[in-house]
C-alpha cells in the first residue's frame, strides 16, 4: 500500500514538472487567432490576380496582424516552427481556428441571405405599386376617351383594309389590261395568218 502511494505522488509530482509552452512562444489561444486572421488575409490574397500587388497587400496586411497582436514576425515564424514540431498542440490550436472561421462564414452566409431577401422584398413591393399604378391610370380613362380610342382603332383597321382592296383593285386592271394586250395580239396575228392564206392560194 505504501508503495503505491508512493508511486501515485511520484507520478503526481513528475506531471506537475512537465514543462508548458515557453514564455517566449506566442501562447495556443492568441496563436489560434493570429492563424485565424492570417488564413483570411491568405484567402484574400488569392483573388489578387498580379503578383507584386499581392505580395505588397499581404506584407501590408500581414504587419497589421503583427500590430494587432502585439507580436512581430520573427516571434510568429518562431512560434509556428515550436508548434510544428509538437503537432498535438498545433491540432487543438487549428480545431480553434476552424471553428472560428466556420462560425465567421455562417455569419456571412446569413447575412447575405438577409441581404438578397430585403432586396427581393423590395422589387416585389416596386413591381405591385407599378401594377397598382397601371390600374389606377386604367381606370381614369374617361368613356369619351375609351370611345375614341376604340373610333381610332376602327378607322385604322378600316383605312388598311381600303388600301388592301385598292391594291387588288390595281392589281386586277393591270391583269385584264395585259389579258386584253394578249387577246388584241392574239386576233391580229390570226387576221395576218388568214391574209396570207387568202394569198396563198390566190396565186395558184
């Protein structure tokens, strides 16, 4: 039994002796989100399609980062080649910093949904009032006018149908004028042909 307690506070005691994170080493919840704003600053860089304005927009962004945190780059960069080297850490650190960014785009995606859903609410409100506009203009049209809007509509009706009957009008004088050309041709030519006939057998 001794030896067992003994054994528990020595176990107790080395547990208590492991060392932590070092002090100069940007500690696992700032480091998480120092990543967190760096991979979006990296997302961003991607639709960026020059390379030296992205290179210069990511340094400019990147030093804000740093500002933020109160950290620089040289602490970062040592930071990450520590946490790299004990991957366990750096997977509870990186679960941090997907959750967060999870939570980020949420936001955004329901923000846009609001965003599209106000202004699809908008055009339906804009497309009723111009319906309720165009009902209303209908509706004071006046009997006088609706009648001579309909007196306008006949005549024009009447007018292309005149025109249509002239033009067939035209169209058959023009056919019985080169039909009565034909025909006068016609008995001409049979006259000269009885003439010649008549010649013909005058001379025998």
């Amino acid at each position: 039994m001794k030896n067992f307690i003994y054994t528990a506070f020595l176990f107790l005691f080395v547990a208590g002796c492991k060392p932590g994170i070092p002090s100069d080493i940007i500690q696992p919840d700032k480091m998480a989100l120092v990543l967190h704003d760096i991979h979006i600053v990296d997302a961003y860089i991607t639709t960026i399609p020059n390379v030296d304005t992205s290179r210069a927009t990511a340094a400019a962004y990147y030093n804000g980062i740093y500002k933020r945190y109160e950290i620089d780059s040289v602490l970062y960069g040592k930071s990450m080649a520590y946490y790299s080297q004990h991957p366990k850490v750096l997977d509870g650190i990186y679960d941090k910093v997907t959750k967060g960014l999870t939570k980020q785009k949420n936001v955004l995606v329901k923000a846009d949904s609001l965003v599209n859903a106000k202004a699809a609410k908008i055009l339906k409100a804009k497309m009723k009032a111009d319906s309720v506009k165009r009902a209303d203009s209908l509706k004071k049209v006046t009997a006088p006018q609706r009648a001579k809007f309909k007196a306008d509509s006949l005549k024009k009706v009447i007018a292309v149908k005149k025109a249509d009957s002239i033009k067939k009008a035209d169209s058959t004088k023009k056919a019985k004028a080169v039909l009565r050309k034909v025909a006068r041709k016609k008995r001409a030519d049979s006259i000269k042909a009885r003439e010649l006939l008549k010649k013909t057998i005058n001379k025998k």
